[in-house]
C-alpha cells in the first residue's frame, strides 16, 4: 500500500465513522416488525451486473408471494431497467442514473417524490458489493424498516448502520440465488423457486417469432444460438471450438445455427461464422429485450459465463455454459435445464467440445426433440 493509498483509506475510515454516529440506526429484530402495516416495499439492487442481478430476482417471486396485495417496487440503474421490465413481480421501476448529466431537474424531482412516496419496508441486497449509494438511497425513503445483509461492512464502521433490520450472512458457498433469499429469509419471506426470470410479453415473443421467419429459420429444426462473448477474457471458450460444435450439431441433427454477439463483439462473431464451415447467421442490432424475445423462441443456447447466458436462462431457453474461474455451483443459472460444464483446472479451455455436444443433445432431447443417431 503507497502512501497516499493509506491516507485515502484513513480518512474514508474516519468519514464513514462520523457517518455511523450521525446516521446510525436502532437494531430491531424481527418479531418487533408491524407485518400489518407494510403495504408498500422497495427492493434496491442498484449497483451490479446484469447476472447479479438476474440471479437476485427469485427474491421478487418471494416478496409476491408473501404479500400478495402490497405495492412492491424496485430501484436498478438504468442498463438493468429492460431486464426487470414488466415483471410480473413488480408494481413499478424506479430508475438511478449512473450518469450525472443524464438527470433533469423535473426527472430528479420525480425520482424524489417516488422515493420519498411512503414505503413501509426497503431490502437492499448486497451479496457481492456494497456501496453507498444504496444504503443512502434506503436512509432517504424514510421507511420504518430497512432491511439489509450484515457482511461488507465499510471499514471503519461496527455495522450497516443504515438499516436496522440486519440479516445474519455466511459465506458458505451457497448459490447466489440463495444468497439473495438469504437476506429476506430473515423475515420469514421465501419461495421455493430459485429461478432467474424476465417477464416477456407475448407481442414481444410473437415479434421475436417472426423475426426469424424473416431470417429464413424454419421451427420444424432446431435452432442452436451461439454466442461466443464475455466481458471478461478468462471467461471465454475459444473459437475454435464454438465452431466445431456448431459443426457436429448441423451435420448430426440438421440445426440451424444463429450467433449473436453483444456490445463491442461484432469482430469477434464474425471471426467464429469465419471459422464454422457450414452456413450461420449473425444476428445483430437487437435490444436487450429483443435478444431475450429471440432466444425465447430457439432451442439450445451454448455460450460462456457472461451476462447474456443470464438472460437467456431467465427468458426459459435451455442452454449450455462454459465456466472457467468461476464456480457454477455459485454462479450458474438455477434449473436442470440449464448445463454449467466447468473445466477441471480453473480454465474454459479444458472443457471439450465432445463434452458440451453431450449435454446440448441431453437438452434438446429433454424438450422432446428427436435427434438422429450418429
């Protein structure tokens, strides 16, 4: 640690220790909850990635199912927003401008208001991080009660001292989606489904149907998406054997082959059809949403540890993924149909792609689809 770095870290210590005297909040436990008086609830997951936060919405399907009739409401960033769109969950959408200058005066005056608009409860899940922007975002809604992990405490603080309802964490290994009900567990509130889930609407499933009409995809084969990308390199499985995959399932069962590619990736699936030696179609310029409409209507999906393998689980489309640093039994979408093959040292590349053909052809043949023998 330089010099610098240390005194940064001094004087955040002492900020946030003035912060907890100033700002703190009386622990309650949970039989002191009025269950009778929380009508309206916010769930905050404001600042994490696309999977993160995929993998939190079981706790949605949870509080629903819990209350019934309560307003329930949630607080992204704006790159999640299309994601949590329409769920079936949810009430209303609040969305945090990660931008300054993306915000107006009339649009942060009603941002305010809502936050500010009576709610009775507010659980901000913090699995991964914790930043403190949440927690004052949770202080300023003036709810009676905050709810909150009690791990990833800021230093310099003796709790998370922004809530007063802390639920105890352990860092056992769990899924991530158990994670998150961990947190609203500690309320008695639970589900037994632990799936990632979108709220797609059927015009969008019927655009998306028709859209790969227009591509020339028939439905009496099935269609294998591929989509060779991830933000991280380490994550990636190579090209090479995208290819011979898609390969083996075109000349073995007559799939049509479909790639997709995400931000800044266009180079790198046009490099993949380049190297698959029968023909594919690159589709691109969708919106997430459109993706997810898409990927809803093919059969098979194979990609890496990424975003979108997230948000193609939570569309329901069965898929194969590729892991490497990260462990899937943390990390992988929650369902039978969706397949996590790992590679035995840590890395993508010792994953075969005889391995990743076995379990695609499990799949298809799980949705009843014959497969030719061979």
């Amino acid at each position: 640690m330089t010099f610098w770095t240390a005194i940064e870290q001094f004087f955040k210590r002492k900020t946030m220790g003035i912060l907890e005297l100033a700002f703190k909040r009386k622990r309650l436990q949970p039989a002191q909850v009025d269950w009778k008086s929380i009508r309206k609830i916010l769930v905050i997951r404001q600042h994490d990635q696309l999977g993160d936060f995929l993998l939190s919405t079981p706790v949605l399907r949870a509080l629903r199912e819990g209350f019934p009739q309560a307003q329930i409401d949630l607080l992204v960033r704006s790159y999640q927003e299309p994601v949590a769109r329409n769920n079936r969950y949810l009430n209303e959408i609040l969305v945090f401008q990660e931008v300054g200058y993306h915000w107006r005066l009339k649009s942060l005056w009603s941002f305010l208001r809502k936050l500010r608009s009576g709610y009775d409860l507010v659980i901000v899940l913090n699995t991964v991080s914790h930043s403190n922007t949440s927690d004052f975002l949770a202080w300023l809604t003036g709810a009676p009660y905050v709810l909150g992990p009690s791990h990833l405490r800021f230093p310099g603080t003796n709790r998370n001292f922004f809530y007063n309802l802390e639920a105890p964490y352990r860092e056992d290994g769990k899924h991530q989606s158990a994670k998150n009900l961990e947190i609203v567990s500690y309320l008695n509130i639970s589900t037994t489904n632990l799936r990632e889930e979108m709220t797609l609407l059927p015009e969008e499933q019927g655009w998306a149907r028709r859209y790969l009409k227009k591509l020339k995809f028939t439905f009496d084969r099935p269609i294998v998406g591929i989509h060779p990308g991830a933000g991280k390199i380490k994550n990636r499985w190579s090209l090479e054997n995208f290819a011979k995959v898609a390969e083996i399932f075109s000349k073995r069962h007559g799939a049509q082959i479909a790639v997709f590619y995400g931000s800044n990736e266009r180079s790198l699936a046009e490099a993949l059809s380049k190297k698959i030696r029968i023909p594919v179609t690159i589709i691109s310029d969708l919106t997430l949403r459109e993706f997810a409409a898409v990927v809803s209507q093919i059969d098979l999906f194979l990609g890496n540890d990424t975003g979108t393998t997230h948000v193609t689980a939570a569309a329901g489309t069965p898929l194969v993924a590729v892991f490497g640093p990260t462990d899937p039994r943390e990390w992988k979408p929650w369902g039978p149909e969706f397949i996590a093959i790992r590679g035995k040292n840590g890395t993508c590349e010792s994953v075969s792609p005889e391995e990743v053909v076995r379990a695609g052809e499990s799949l298809l043949a799980k949705k009843g689809i014959v497969l030719n023998q061979g």
